[in-house]
C-alpha cells in the first residue's frame, strides 16, 4: 500500500472515491472543492493506493470554530474517510488516520476530531480502534417555514 498527498494527478481519482462515499454529491461541484485544497494551508487529502488502484482517501482540516469535546482551538478534523468494500479490514483507514495525525502535529494542532451517524456502528468501531474516545451523541432537528 502507498499513500500520497493529493496532487492535480490524483484529483479525479479521489473524487471517485468521494462519490463512493457521498453520492447526493456533484462531480463539478467535488472537482472544484478538491482543485481548492491543493493550495490549501488548512485542508489536507490523502490517497490510499494498492497495486496501482486508489481504494482510499482521508480529507482533513483545520477547524477554528468550536468543536464537541475539544479542549483546545484549534482543533484537526476529519471531514471524511472512506476505503473501498473489498479493501476494508486491511489497516489502509488505520494509516490513512496516523497520515492525519502527523499532518495535524506538524501544524502545531494538540487534538483531532471526527464524526459519524450515530447508526454507522461500523465507523463508531473503527474509531474506537483507532484512539478515539466519544465525547457526545446528538440527535439533529429540522423544521420546515411556510
């Protein structure tokens, strides 16, 4: 396995893997929202690739505003992570996430942070795994205006 930091070579490559992950998104819209991080101070996005297949990618940032549990701003976060099926169990997400931390100790950031749905007992696992401990759960609400 090899990981490498996002590069205009690798743009449309991860925003396959985040059309895996998100589908509701638009190819334009991730094209244009990946082409930003490239210049990025604050984002990061790593790729995962095995036998020359990208199967993985982690995008992180840096977040100013208040984050749930944090003790200290600001605070690295990660905004998304996603191994393709037929290469989950294999540490690729473990490393992409070690990536992450040593991304987020270099700028000088004391803790990282991430989310999931409070159904993706999965995810909640591999965070747990992973050196996680979690701080909240919260149930959102919408209410729609006439």
């Amino acid at each position: 396995m090899d990981i490498e930091s996002l590069s205009t070579h690798t743009i449309n490559a991860v925003v396959e893997l985040v059309l895996e992950l998100w589908p509701e998104c638009l190819l334009d819209e991730e094209l244009e929202n990946y082409a930003r991080i490239l210049d990025s101070t604050n984002d990061a996005c790593y790729l995962a690739s095995v036998g020359g297949e990208y199967v993985a990618f982690i995008l992180i940032s840096i977040r100013h505003d208040y984050v749930e549990g944090s003790a200290d701003l600001p605070v690295a976060y990660i905004e998304g992570i996603y191994v393709k099926p037929d290469y989950r169990k294999q540490y690729i997400a473990k490393e992409l996430v070690l990536v992450a931390e040593d991304w987020a100790t270099q700028k000088g950031v004391k803790q990282i942070a991430s989310d999931t749905e409070i159904t993706n007992l999965a995810s909640i696992d591999f965070h747990k795994k992973s050196g996680f401990h979690e701080v909240v759960r919260i149930v959102c609400f919408i209410k729609d205006l006439s």
